[in-house]
C-alpha cells in the first residue's frame, strides 16, 4: 500500500514524534489498521506499566 504524504506535523518539543496528514484514504487489511486511543478522560496511575511502539532511528 502506497499513499503520499500531505502535510508532515512534527512534536514541538523536536522529539522524533509527528503526525502524518496522508493524501487520501488507507485500505484496512492484513498488516495495516487502526490505532485505538483511549478517551480523552482515562488517566493512570503513576507507575503503571505501559507499552509503546513504533519505528525509526
């Protein structure tokens, strides 16, 4: 699957973080969905274990 890339967001604080505006829609499928994010109210508490992933440098 191949989309182009319309508009690059990057974090403000210059961390390898951003957001990818993409030119049109992606196809769900084997290997590509959606990332669930929880609700703007879901808070943990401190020293809960949690996992993040992702790719890159």
């Amino acid at each position: 699957v191949a989309v182009g890339v319309a508009q690059l967001l990057p974090h403000p604080s210059g961390s390898d973080l951003a957001l990818l505006r993409l030119q049109g829609a992606v196809p769900f499928g084997r290997g590509v969905g959606p990332v669930c994010l929880p609700s703007p109210t879901l808070s943990f508490p401190p020293g809960t274990p949690c996992v993040s992933t992702g790719w890159g440098e």
